[in-house]
C-alpha cells in the first residue's frame, strides 16, 4: 500500500516567507543597480556626447581642412528625402569661411559587407574635399583595407583618398570613376554607393541654399 505525505501548514507558510524574502532581496537589488545606472549615466553622457561632438567636428576638420565653422541643419524631411531605403543621410553642416558658404559636410551610413559610415565632404564646384570612414565592421584583410591608411591602391592612393579632388557631378560607380580594392569588391561598391549619395544629397541643399555654382561657370 503506498504510503501518503502531507505537507504541514507550518512547512507552507515557511517556504512562502522564503519565497518573498528572496523576491525583495532581488528587488532591493535590482533597484540599487538601477540607482548605480542611473547616477554613473547622468555624470558621463555629457561627456560621451562632448567627446563624440569633438571627434565628428575633427572629422569634418579633416574633410574640409580651409572651413573654420560648421552649422548643423536640422531638416528632417532634408534627411528623409535623400535617403534610400538602405542608405541613410544624417547630420547635414554647411561649412563656412568668414562666414560664408563654402561647402557641405554630410554622414552617411549604409551596407557594405557587412555596413558601415562614412563623412564626405564637397564645395561649391561639385569637388569632393575629402572622405573618412568612421566606422567600418567588415573583414579584417579585406574590406577593411578600405579604411586603412596604409593601404594604397595601384594609384598610390589609400581607397578613401582617391576621392579628393574628384568631380561629383557625374556621381560615383565602382569601375568607372573610382578603383574598387581587389578581394573586397563588395566593400567598395557598398562604399561607393554611400559616396555617391551623399554627394547627391550635398548637392540638394547647397543647391536649394542658392549657392552651389553651375557647371562650366
């Protein structure tokens, strides 16, 4: 005959205590880790946003070395509008010389291999003035060659390098008027099509900004 255990009332109501003890102590500690977040947070993200302020305005230095000021245009149908569907455009400056407007500075941020971001910036002739990757999570040995700089291509040149000087009228296709890096094709197409948009996008608002010089004058 089998045998039956009962479960006395004491033994329930000294698990169930248990029980809540552990479910508060957790909470105590949920809401002290909470705290700790919170305050280390408040003291740092200002200093991340001012160190993230001074490293894009570095970058916009480099690609656009005779500016001596950049103002942010905060048009978000501007963004919108000359973005794709896998290609996004944020972060729009003009920049400026004795206050006046000599060019456009633009981030950019697309798929690659894998995806990746890139600065461009071009005056009011429709010239390039430089390009730099900011961030770029393809394959070590390939695509990442792109950001290298001391990789050249048969040019002499580094791949992002290539661009200065360069002419955006026509816009940019890997093959036809910028060197794709052997083994990384995929890398530079990707690269190339975040160029050509975001010249394209410069393009737009120095054009509707009634600045941007016609071809051939």
């Amino acid at each position: 005959m089998a045998k039956k255990y009962t479960v006395s009332k004491s033994h329930t109501k000294k698990d169930t205590k248990e029980i809540l003890k552990l479910g508060l102590i957790l909470v105590c500690y949920s809401v002290v880790l909470c705290t700790v977040l919170a305050v280390v947070n408040y003291f740092t993200a200002p200093k991340i946003a001012s160190n993230q302020n001074e490293k894009a305005k570095a970058a916009m230095q480099e690609v656009f070395a005779v500016a001596d000021n950049f103002e942010l245009d905060d048009d978000s149908d501007f963004y919108e509008q000359n973005s794709t569907s896998s290609i996004k455009v944020k972060d729009f400056y003009f920049a400026k010389k004795d206050g006046n407007v000599i060019g456009g500075v633009i981030q950019v941020t697309g798929p690659t291999y894998d995806k990746g971001k890139i600065i461009i910036a071009m005056d009011l002739d429709s010239v390039v003035t430089g390009v730099r990757i900011l961030e770029l999570s393809d394959s070590p040995g390939f695509g990442l060659k792109a950001n290298s700089p001391s990789f050249t291509l048969p040019s002499g040149k580094t791949f992002y390098g290539q661009f200065e000087g360069k002419s955006a009228t026509g816009g940019f296709k890997d093959g036809q008027n910028f060197d794709a890096i052997s083994g990384a094709t995929i890398t530079s197409k990707g690269l190339g099509d975040m160029i050509d948009t975001g010249v394209k996008a410069i393009s737009f608002k120095l054009s509707k900004a009634g600045v941007l010089k016609e071809e051939g004058k």
